[in-house]
C-alpha cells in the first residue's frame, strides 16, 4: 500500500470513529429524552437500564453510520484543502479518485459491514429491544407514598399519610380507603402511627398500624335499595395489612411473542412472509367472493335476474312490487305483512353491510401488512447502499469547500444529511400509506443524492470552488458593490 494512501486513511479513519460516536451519543440522547418519564421513578435496575440503552444503541446504527460518514468524509477533505495538501497531492500528478481510493474501498467495506449488521444483528436487537421496552413502559412505578397526597399506585386501595420517615419507615397519621372487593369505598381505616416495611422475598409489603379505627358499611344481601346499612367500628392497638407487591416488579416478556414484526425479520424471512401474506389474502378474496356470491344474484340481464327471484319469492314480491301483477302474481295490502318483510329486508342490509365493512377493513390490514415487509426488505439495501452514496456526496464536498474541523463542514453535513433523512421518512410514509410502490419510496433519496453525488465529484475534479467560503463571500461583495454603485448613480 502506498504511503499516501495510508496517510488518507489516518486522516479519515479518526473523524469518523469520532462522529460515530457522538452521533450515536445525540441519538441515545433523543431516545432517553422520549422515555424518560416510563423510566425514571419505578425502581429499575441499572443492569436494566444499560441493557436497554444497548440494544436501542445497536438498533441506532443505522442512522449513525451514513452521517458519520457523510460528516468523516467532509472533514478529511476539507482538511486536506484548507492546508493545501490536497493540491500538493493534485501536483504531483494524483487525480481526485486516485486519492479517495483507499475511502472507496473502506466505504465499500462498511456498506458490506452495514448490510450483514442490518441483516444478521438489527432484528435481534429490535426483538430485544421492543420486548424490554414493552416490559418497561407498561411497569408500574415504584411504591412513593408522599405527604399530603392520595397513593393510589396498589390496585383496590388509596392511601394518605401526613408525615413520612423515609429513614425509618415510620408512617403518621395514616388513612387507607379499602375497596377492593369492588363494591365501592365501603372500608376506611385511621391510625394515629405505623410502620412500612417488606417481606424477605420482597412480594409483600406488610403495614402495621397502631393506635386505630376501622370503619366498614355492612350491606345486607339480598337486600336491595337500602337507604340505609348497617355499620360497624373497630378499635385496634396494632393491625397488619399485607399488600401484594408483585405486581411491582418487573417480569420479562417473552420475545418470541415479537418476533412476526417485520423489523424483526432477515431477508429471507422477510420473502416467507411475504409468500404466506400474499397466500392468506388470496384465500380471503376467495372467500369474500363466495361469500357474497352466496348472499346475492348477479345476472347478466336485469330481465332474468328478476324472474329468477319471482321464481324463487313470488309471495314477496307479491306484497311488495305493484308491478308483479305483470307477472301474474297479485299485489297485496297486507301493511303489517309488508313492514316485517321491509324490516327483515333492512336487518339483511346492514348485516351485509358490516360484513363487507370488516372484510374490507381486513382486506386492507393484510395489504398494509405485504407492504410494510416490503419496505423492510428494501432498506436492509438501502441502507448499504446509502454509506456508498454519502461518501461520493462528502468526500467532492469536503474538497469544494476546503474548510476542515466542525463549523462549516458540520453545518453541510447536516444539511444534505436532513435532505436525505426527510427525503427517506418521505418515500417511506408514501410508500406505506399505498401511494407509491415500495420500492419507488424507499429508493427515493438515494435517486435523488445519486446526480447530486455525480455532480458533486465532477466538480471537485475539476477544482470547482462553487462552495468555497472565499469565492462565496467574493460574490456576495461583488453583488454588494454594484447594488451600491447603482443606487448612487440613481441618486445623482
């Protein structure tokens, strides 16, 4: 390998490991932001919580890698011509693409990385990772009783407390209302102290209360409409409650129960159930289609339709149909007889219209469903591709702009990185909603940065400075003084 090409690769290989990371740093950050409130305050483990963070983490690195590569590859080039090493390079009878390569290569090399993680490694990660999550949201939140205000966090009890020891565990002026056997607040329980702690195993909380009074309304069965019960108050020294607590911790999901998800799929999985999607919607058709055949009579000619139901109903339509006297079936008067037969008839109606309603709703659902393992199946190549792509996009743009570090290459990395992020979240939506074919909408950025990519290195192989900060300011003082120079003319 030659010396030059080792020295691109250190001037690339350190701003990437660096934007990887505090890509994946931001993202982590935006996701801990999103669910900060299912995590905080319900006693998880820190074991849990880095377990989480890394399998969101992993599940990140799709969106990491094509902007740190974009942002790498626009900060060694843009190194490279702020210190003018980039044209001693040129001099010296080195093209453009003789100098990126090395990067080509190793982009090449983490697009194939990048399509093995997205294939192999990503649905396990999301499997783990939408099971935890689902485990984590859906925790109650750890015992807190609070001074001054209601706990209602057990099922079937409200507690109050009015001071709280939180280092011994002391509890004063206590009330607990009681309902959980369902039949409203018919227990209320005061007591003067108490004491809170767990049992060994930590599934029960034991409550012993001292100095107290028990209140219960004492219903009569089968007594019914009472405007009055009966009532009865217990005085107490000690009392123990005992509150199951295991609804409090958390039970791990079995992931299994995820693993249909189409994020969750390999390629090859993805092709199945798409065969077994397209399999069972073709069998539902079928059976619609028997189904409303069975139901109604479509005829090619009104004429035969009609006397095949004079043929088969005559006395309906007798009552109804005035005109059935053309076919000598007498009209009848009967209005009660008429009202069951519209009645009946209108009953059929609606539920053959619900029918239709949910077969179409189902119909739809299995069509949504195709579609959405279709996209699955295109971003597991479209992401590969788009680590090719961003590089061809910074690399040329680094060396237009010849300004290295984070300010100026920054700013346009995360602007050709939102066109092409907004570009994808485009494609894909309309692509889900059946608008357009998946593969039009997942392909849709990488269309649209392809030209832009091509234009981008044929400028910078010609040393186009379209971007430079110098030519740029250059133009504008250029355009401000002749705005000047014409406004004082038109003033004298």
């Amino acid at each position: 390998m030659k010396k030059i090409h080792i020295f691109t690769l250190k001037s690339y290989i350190a701003p990437f490991i660096l934007t990887f990371l505090v890509v994946m740093f931001i993202l982590l950050m935006q996701f801990v932001w999103k669910y900060i409130d299912d995590l905080v305050g319900k006693g998880l483990e820190w074991t849990l919580i880095a377990e989480l963070l890394w399998y969101t983490s992993a599940s990140l690195v799709p969106m990491a890698i094509p902007l740190a590569i974009l942002l790498s590859s626009i900060m060694t080039f843009g190194n490279l011509g702020e210190y003018y090493e980039l044209v001693a390079l040129k001099s010296a009878g080195l093209s453009l693409f003789k100098i990126m390569q090395p990067l080509i290569v190793l982009s090449m090399v983490l697009s194939v990385a990048a399509f093995y993680f997205s294939n192999n490694i990503l649905p396990v990660a999301n499997l783990e990772m939408g099971a935890l999550l689902w485990d984590v949201t859906e925790q109650k939140p750890s015992l807190n009783l609070r001074p001054g205000i209601f706990y209602n966090g057990i099922d079937g009890y409200s507690i109050r407390v009015e001071k709280k020891d939180t280092e011994l565990g002391t509890l004063e002026g206590i009330q607990i209302y009681d309902h959980s056997d369902r039949m409203g607040c018919n227990k209320v329980i005061t007591a003067r102290t108490g004491k809170m702690e767990s049992s060994l195993d930590e599934r029960y909380l034991i409550l012993t209360l001292f100095d107290g009074t028990s209140y219960e309304e004492i219903e009569a069965y089968p007594i019914q409409r009472r405007e009055a019960f009966a009532h009865r108050r217990i005085k107490f020294q000690k009392q123990e409650i005992i509150f199951d607590m295991s609804s409090f911790k958390l039970e791990r999901t079995n992931p299994d129960l995820f693993k249909e998800h189409e994020r969750m799929l390999t390629i090859s999985q993805l092709e199945d159930a798409q065969d077994t999607l397209k399999l069972r919607l073709k069998e539902k058709r079928a059976l619609i289609n028997s189904s409303v055949n069975s139901r109604y009579f479509f005829g090619s000619h009104l004429d035969s339709a009609r006397l095949d139901t004079v043929a088969l109903n005559q006395k309906t339509i007798g009552l109804l149909d005035p005109e059935g006297e053309n076919y000598g079936i007498p009209f009848s008067s009967n209005q009660e007889e008429r009202l069951a037969i519209i009645n009946n008839a209108t009953n059929i109606a609606r539920h053959n219209k619900a029918y239709v309603t949910v077969s179409k709703n189902d119909l739809n659902q299995k069509e949504e469903s195709i579609i959405k393992h279709k996209v699955e199946w295109h971003r597991k190549f479209t992401l590969s591709f788009a680590c090719i792509l961003l590089f061809f996009v910074g690399a040329p743009l680094g060396a237009i702009i010849r300004k290295g570090g984070l300010g100026m290459p920054g700013v346009m990395a995360v602007m050709f990185f939102l066109m092409f992020h907004l570009l994808s979240i485009f494609g894909e939506k309309t692509a889900k909603a059946g608008i357009i074919e998946p593969y039009v909408g997942m392909w849709l950025a990488s269309a649209v940065f392809l030209p832009l990519g091509i234009f981008l290195t044929y400028q910078a192989s010609i040393d186009s400075s379209m971007f430079s900060i110098d030519s740029m300011w250059g133009s504008v003082k250029s355009k401000l003084k002749l705005l000047f120079s014409s406004s004082v003319a038109q003033t004298e």
